[in-house]
C-alpha cells in the first residue's frame, strides 16, 4: 500500500490489505497487568474499557543481554465511540540501546554480551489520531525517529494525513467495506 494508507496498514502491504474486524468484546472495567522477567525485564499496563470509552498505558524496561541492549518503551492512548461518532488518539516513546552485530571470534574473546558500539541508539516518538463521523474519517500520524550510529547522529521526522470515505455492508456475520483513501 502505497501513500498514506502505509500509515495503518504498512509499508510492505505492496498487493493491497485485508482489514478483518471482530466483534467487539463485552468484558468492561480495569486491568492492571505487571510482568517480570530474566535480563531486568519488567512491564505494567493498565487498561480501562467502557461501553462508549477505552483508555490505556502500558510501560516496559529490559537491560537486555548484552551491552548497549537496553530498551525502554511507553504508550498509552484512548478511545471514544458514540454512535457515528469516534475518535481514537494516542502515543507511541522508545528508546533502545543498538548493540550492533559482533563476530564469532569477538564472541569468543569477549563473551556474547560484548559490544563493539557502546553509544549507539534509537529514539522513536510517534503521535496518532483518527476522527470518524459516519463513513468519513481523517487520520493523521506524526513521527519523530533519531538514531546515533558510529558517533553520528540522525533525525527523521514525518507526517501522514488520510481521509477516507467508505462504505460498510452487513453480510449476515460478515462485515464487507469498500472505500477510497486519499
């Protein structure tokens, strides 16, 4: 999928995408989730689902298994629906260490956690929104990457905006939807 579509269906969907939508689950109310694991890996998330409202966020850390692996990552986003009406936002921050490949004989001379790039790393910060009224939505999407490798750094920053305009059709269980992006 070529143009702003890539937004939600990515880049690599060269042959089109299927968009299969399932029911909506009845279960409402809070979740707290708290995860722990080898390499100091920790997650909490914290989710809320209503019947017209969805709001969530979710934290996770890891020092990773070798040097420089290190990972941070923070989103959280919500939602509000209400009959035509919806309106869905949110955010997306990451921080990674990037070890970089080390060869068999580094390994053996240095242990598998060695790195030979210490200071590398990636910092992902991405912004999301769509509003839908009927079969008209627009959606927008704003990323700002910045990566430091070999002691350079570089930034990349982009936009996407969308606004589609699409038909639904019930087909006893199914739901078919044709539309047009632009």
């Amino acid at each position: 999928v070529k143009g702003p579509a890539s937004v939600f269906y990515g880049d690599n969907a060269t042959g089109g995408a299927i968009n299969i939508i399932t029911k909506k689950g009845e279960r409402q109310g809070l979740e707290l989730d708290v995860f722990a694991g080898s390499y100091d890996y920790y997650t909490h998330a914290l989710t809320y689902t209503g019947t017209n409202f969805g709001a969530n966020y979710r934290h996770k850390t890891e020092a990773g298994y070798r040097d420089n692996g290190e990972a941070e990552v923070q989103n959280y986003g919500a939602s509000i629906n209400k009959g035509l009406f919806s309106l869905e936002a949110g955010n997306y921050d990451a921080q990674f260490g990037l070890p970089g490949a080390i060869t068999r004989a580094q390994m053996d001379t240095y242990g598998r956690s060695y790195t030979r790039l210490p200071n590398d790393n990636v910092k992902v910060d991405d912004h999301y929104g769509r509003v839908e009224y009927g079969p008209l939505a627009y959606s927008f999407r704003q990323r700002e990457f910045a990566y430091s490798t070999d002691g350079f750094l570089s930034n990349s920053d982009s936009q996407y905006h969308q606004v589609d305009l699409s038909k639904r059709f019930d087909i006893g269980d199914h739901v078919l939807t044709t539309g047009i992006d632009y």
